[in-house]
C-alpha cells in the first residue's frame, strides 16, 4: 500500500537566520522564511517511492522540523563571535586609555590642577619658622630664603634653599625629602640638620643632628664627586670655589643650630663667617682686615649688644675696632 503523507501543521519557534548582502552578512528573524523551507524538503521527498516498514510507525514530525531548523541555526555564531571581537577591541581600548591615565596621572592632576609654589624669607635680624604640608618644620636664618610647593605630589618632596635653615623633615620612606642648594642637592627620608648655603659665602655646609642623609652633586651641575652619607654629629662642607668636598665628625650640632633657637653662638668659627652672621642678625654691615681671615671664634653672643659683640672679637683678634654709623671695621695683627 503506498505511503500517504496526511497533512502536517507544525508551529516553528522564532529563530534568527544568516541573510547575506553584498559582503556582509546581519542576523534576520524572520519565522515565515523558515517555514518555507520545511514544506521545500517535504515536497522534493519521492514518498510514493518509499515502501511501508516498521519505521513507518516512528515517524517523528518534531524531530525532522528540528533537525532542519538546527541546520539553519549553526551558522548563527558568525555574528556572535564577530560581535565578541568587537567588544574585545573595546575593551582593549579602554585599558590602555586606564593604563595611559595611570601613567601619566601626575601630569594630568598638574595640568588640570598645578600646584601653587610659595617663596618665604627671613628679613635680616629675624628668623622664620615655616611647617610645610607634610609636618616639616624648618626654621629660616636672617637673610635665608626658601622656595617650596603648597603641596608635594609625586615620589619625592623637593624644595630649594638659599641661606641657612634648620630641618625638622617628618619620615616618609616612599617619598624622600630633597633640598637643593646651588650645586649640591641634600637627600634624606626623616631627619633633623641644618644647612649653610649663603650665596655669598665660599662654603656649603651640612651638619647632622639626627638620622641619615645624603649628599649629592645637583644633577646637571659641574660638580662630581660620589655620594656621602652623613649621620648625627657629623657633616661635609664643600667649596663652591674648588668643588671639593670635606667632610668632618664631632660636629657640636647645638651651637650650629643654636640660632633656629634665638641664641647667637659661635663655637670654632672662621671670623669671615662669624662677621657675615653679624651683619644678618643686627643688619649691619661688619668688615676686617684680610690679615683676619684665619681667626676663628668661640663664644656665646646670646642678647649680647652688638657694639660690646664687635669689641670683645677685637681684643680675640688683638686689634681694635673703628665704627662709622652702624658699621664696624676690625683691624688687628692677626691669630
């Protein structure tokens, strides 16, 4: 008996298919098309042709409707992974938009954001005390100036110093505190020690009274010479003339440091020194004769008047002193 096909009514899900146009090819739902191409398989079967047998009675419609529909479906990952790749890229952009912003963060935060940099000075007979943003606390001498930011960014705190000044630098070991003075630069993470950098005065002088700090030539500078390590009672002196650099222990970091504390003391001084620390403190003018130079002095000057200071350093360097106004002139035989 020949096989007869009764008719079949079959109510296909909503599935998207592929529909090529031109070179590109975009995802369609459209049910109706599906359709078409079930009854299309149906009616190019020869079913007159078959002969009946026991599979006859296991024909499954759903599973034939499934089988094809599953054919068209294979091909829809094309746009899913072409869709990936586009997210993919997206999000690679986006890191490396993230990886440029972190890199370079600082100098967006300066742009969008700079920092205010502040300049201080202690007018001559006065002494300044300053507290940065970080809790250093530095005390400036007569006639010093310092240049600072209002706040420090970055991996280091850096300033500049002209003068002398007294530090009390809070410790920050991820952010060392730098100060520049001309041709040397001092480095430390948390220290206290004082400076002499006047600009006109041969020497640089750094001298220690707590933890460790490094000395440095100022990158660029002429000067070259290796790191030196300082730590308390000690300190370095290095000659803007010659470039060389001595350094000393046994340092009295009491007296040196003395003046952040109103007292005016003098222990083992070069009189060229001493008299230039005068003329700060009491804004005068004070000079000697070249014989002097190689005189030192060692006394304590704390609420002494400057004219009893000017005639006990006459009788140390066995002369006398002329004064004309406010202004003294020492002469003497010498040390």
């Amino acid at each position: 008996m020949p096989f007869f096909f009764a008719s079949y009514t079959y109510k296909p899900m909503r599935r998207p298919y592929l529909k090529k146009t031109g070179n590109s090819i975009k995802v369609v739902d459209d049910t109706r098309l599906q359709e078409k191409l079930v009854e299309r398989y149906f009616q190019n079967l020869d079913l007159n042709a078959v002969e009946p047998g026991a599979y006859d009675a296991e024909f499954n419609r759903e599973r034939i409707y499934e089988g094809i529909t599953a054919v068209i479906d294979a091909d829809n990952t094309m746009p899913a992974k072409r869709g990936y790749g586009k997210w993919l890229a997206a999000a690679s952009v986006i890191g490396i938009l993230i990886l440029f912003s972190w890199i370079y963060r600082l100098d967006i935060l300066n742009y969008v954001s700079p920092v205010n940099y502040l300049e201080v000075s202690a007018a001559n007979g006065n002494v300044t005390h300053i507290k940065l943003s970080d809790g250093t606390n530095i005390w400036l001498n007569s006639g010093s100036k310092l240049a600072y930011p209002e706040t420090f960014r970055g991996d280091h705190r850096e300033i500049t110093l002209t003068g002398e000044g007294f530090f009390d630098v809070v410790h920050n070991a991820d952010m060392p505190f730098i100060v520049h003075t001309g041709d040397i630069t001092t480095h430390v993470l948390g220290t206290s020690f004082n400076i002499r950098a006047y600009a006109n005065e041969k020497l640089v002088k750094i001298d220690v009274a707590s933890g460790k700090v490094g000395v440095v030539p100022t990158e660029n500078s002429n000067v070259d010479f290796g790191t030196v390590y300082l730590t308390p009672s000690q300190g370095v002196a290095f000659n803007k003339g010659t470039h060389s650099i001595t350094k000393s222990t046994g340092v009295d970091i009491a007296s040196i440091s003395s003046w952040s504390k109103g007292k005016l003391v003098f222990k083992n001084s070069p009189l060229p020194e001493v008299i230039k620390s005068l003329s700060r403190k009491f804004n005068c003018n004070i000079t000697a004769d070249n014989n002097l130079s190689s005189c030192y002095v060692s006394a304590d000057f704390t609420n002494v008047p400057l004219k009893d200071i000017v005639a006990v350093i006459a009788k140390l360097v066995k002369g006398k002193a002329e004064a004309t106004g406010t202004n003294y002139h020492l002469k003497g035989k010498g040390c």
